[in-house]
C-alpha cells in the first residue's frame, strides 16, 4: 500500500498536539519504512520509526489519505 498525500483539517492537527506530536512528524513516518495494518473497512494502523528513531505509531482513516 502506497499513501501517496494525507489531508490535515485543524481538528487531526490539535489531536495529535494532545500527544505531543506535530504533523511533521507523522508526515515523516508516512514517508519512511513503516508497517501498515488495516483495522477496519476505512482505517489503517501505521507503526515505525522517526529519523531519530523513535518509535511512532498513528491511525489513519482512509477518508483523509490518497492510499
């Protein structure tokens, strides 16, 4: 599976802030090696590695990416 764009609305970006993450960094682990496994009809599980290798892992609903 190839994720080819994500689409970020201010409701997923304030999501992720309450992790401590910014969307940079989860754009980064799209980008990257990372292991994907879907979970329902219309989201994905995505897990793997920062740059600076710290372990992510996010949820991606198909209806905000190009997959």
């Amino acid at each position: 599976m190839i994720i080819t764009a994500a689409a970020w609305d201010s409701r997923s970006i304030e999501h992720i802030a309450r992790h401590g993450v910014d969307r940079s960094e989860i754009e980064e682990l799209l980008d990257g090696r990372c292991l994907k496994r879907r979970t329902r009809s219309d989201c994905y599980m995505i897990y793997g590695r920062s740059e600076a290798g710290d372990r992510k892992s996010t949820r991606l609903n198909s209806s905000h990416a190009n997959i």
